[in-house]
C-alpha cells in the first residue's frame, strides 16, 4: 500500500467523491454534492490535508481528509475497501504533522472501511456509534401553541441553552467538546450559516421561551435534499425537562417539514443517549445506517 498526499496526486477523486455522494443520497436521503464542491476547491487551493491509498499497480484503495482548528484534528471522511487500506491510511494521518501538533484528535461521520473501530480502539480512541434515524412524515400535525419559530438574533439564546442542556466538557461530543460558550456559539453559526449539515431552515425551527423570554427548548432543522428534513439539533433546558416539551417542539418541528414538502425526517442521535433514544423510538424513528464518532486526547499534544 502507498499513501500519498491528495494535494500533489489526485486523479480517480472525481470518481471517489461521485460514489460517496451516491452512498449517502440512497442510504441517508443526503444531498452531500455540495459538500464535496467544497471539500474540493479547499483541496485544490492546498488548504486542507488529505490522503490517498494506492496499491502498486495505482489502483485506488481509500482516502481521507484531515483539518487542524483550535487544537483540534477533525478527521472529516474517510472510506477504505480492505482493512489493510485503513490501517494504512490511520497510521499515516496519525503520524502526519498535523497531527504532531493537535490536543485532539476526533472522527465523525458515516465511514465505510473495514476494521475502522478496532484500528481506532488499538491507537487510544474512544468510539461510539451514533444511529442515523428517519421518520415518515404523514398527515397534517398539530402546531403546538406556546411555540415560536427561529429568529435572526437567536443564535447567541440558543448557544446558552445548549451550554446549559450539554453541561461542562466531553471530549466525546463531536460539537463543542471543551463546553466553552464560544465553541457553542460556533457551533450554532455553523449549523444556521454554512451547509455541511444540511441548509437551514429557519421556518422550520421551533423554540419555546420561558415567560421571562429565556430560550427553554430548540429544535433546528435543516433540509439534506428536497424531500428530507434533518433535526439537526435537539434541546430543553434540564429546569424544564420531564415536561412533555421536547415531544410538543418536535411535532411541531414535523408539521411545518411536511408543510415544506419534506416526506421524511432524519436525525443522528449517540447510542448512549438513552432519553433521546426513548423519545424517538415513541415517535416512530427507525434506523437508517450507522455513523461513527471516536476520540482520543492526543499524548504528543
Ligand atoms: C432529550 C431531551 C431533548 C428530552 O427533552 P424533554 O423535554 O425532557 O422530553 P419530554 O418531556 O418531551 O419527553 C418525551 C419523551 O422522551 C423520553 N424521555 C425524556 N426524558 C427521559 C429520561 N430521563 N429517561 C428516559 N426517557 C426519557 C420519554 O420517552 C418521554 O416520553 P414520556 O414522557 O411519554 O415517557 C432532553 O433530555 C435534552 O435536552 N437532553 C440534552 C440534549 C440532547 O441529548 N439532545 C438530543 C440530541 S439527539
């Protein structure tokens, strides 16, 4: 196996971005073209680090790309056909110079390479599924009085709210991991501004206020294809939890994504969130394919 940096040799990529764009629009009812136009200009400006797996023939084996922000390496696809493919392709990003000089190391996202848990395991990451959920949307639901639908100055409430429903650090997460509000206020301008999850739907986006105007409950939605919608974030404030809240913003959420046009509604929920997990199960949400995320602190970071 040769591993080689995708930025000096990239031919056969045209045709690797075609067939995870096809995996993800018949498995997950993604549109992620978009996303790989993006992930491309950066490659061809030299601005985000990759990596291709060849044999010694120069057929393709698997590839990956890699980004280091604010300390963090986030390892952003990575897709193999053998486990010696990824065990090729781990062990050279792990040793890469970005790496060298990343706190941590982090891998989300809907990978196709045999072995990948088990290599990660071996080299210090923790790993977690996340389950890849999806629901019909049928009829003509309710929209729940009390709620409030996503405004422009929303983002900075709805960054507080999420410090408060996901408290203090967890270098599992793969949002906000260190729990600082900037990071979660990032992290909402990402999901409102930028596509990588799906667009925006403001419309489409519940809130709920407490009477004194505090944000208690969010459930944003964005769009991955033109019949699909995607609960891209979930939250109550713990004060109000237990209440019924979560169930009332996501019917409502659902009604106004039928409203648009969307047959169904995906979400990605961790394997260990056990109340999300109940309250999706009750809804109807069934699994739709897996998605991983692992971690590790860094010890050369
Ligand atoms: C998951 C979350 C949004 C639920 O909010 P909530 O307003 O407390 O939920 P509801 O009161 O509407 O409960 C709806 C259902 O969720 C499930 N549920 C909620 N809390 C639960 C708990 N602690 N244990 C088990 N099931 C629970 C139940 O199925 C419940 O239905 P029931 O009351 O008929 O039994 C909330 O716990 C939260 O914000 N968690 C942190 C953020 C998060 O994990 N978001 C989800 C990301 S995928």
């Amino acid at each position: 196996m040769i591993v080689s940096d995708w930025r000096e040799r990239a031919d056969g990529l045209d045709e690797a971005y075609q067939i995870e764009a096809r995996r993800a629009r018949s498995l997950l009812h993604w549109d992620t073209e978009p996303n790989w136009r993006i992930v491309e200009t950066a490659r061809s400006k030299g601005h985000l680090p990759g990596r291709i797996v060849r044999d010694v023939h120069g057929r393709w084996h698997g590839w990956t790309f890699f980004l280091l922000h604010e300390g963090a390496l986030q390892i952003g696809a990575f897709s193999s056909d053998s486990e010696a493919a990824t065990d090729a392709l781990v062990h050279d990003v792990l040793r890469s110079p970005e790496a060298a000089r990343a706190r941590r190391v982090m891998l989300f996202g809907f990978v196709a390479a045999p072995g990948l848990a088990e290599r990660l395991r071996a080299e210090g990451f923790t790993v977690e599924p996340y389950l890849y959920l999806s629901a019909r949307l049928g009829g003509r639901g309710a929209d729940h009085a009390g709620l409030q639908t996503w405004g422009p100055d929303d983002v900075g409430d709805a960054a507080e709210l999420l410090s408060a429903a996901y408290p203090g650090a967890d270098p599992m997460r793969p949002f906000a991991s260190e729990g600082r509000i900037t990071e979660w206020v990032e992290y909402v301008r990402t999901l409102v501004e930028a596509e990588g999850c799906g667009r925006f739907l403001p419309q489409t986006t519940v809130t709920a206020r407490h009477q004194v105007g505090r944000l208690d409950g969010l459930a944003l939605v964005t769009q991955l294809d033109r019949d699909t919608a995607h609960l891209a974030q979930m939250a109550v404030r713990p004060e109000a939890q237990g209440r019924g809240l979560a169930r009332r913003l996501l019917a409502s959420a659902r009604t106004r994504a039928r409203r648009e046009g969307c047959e169904r509604m995906t979400l990605l929920v961790s394997t260990g969130n056990a109340p999300a997990r109940a309250l999706y199960d009750s809804l109807g949400f069934t699994l739709r394919a897996e998605f991983l995320s692992a971690a590790r602190i860094n010890p050369r970071g």
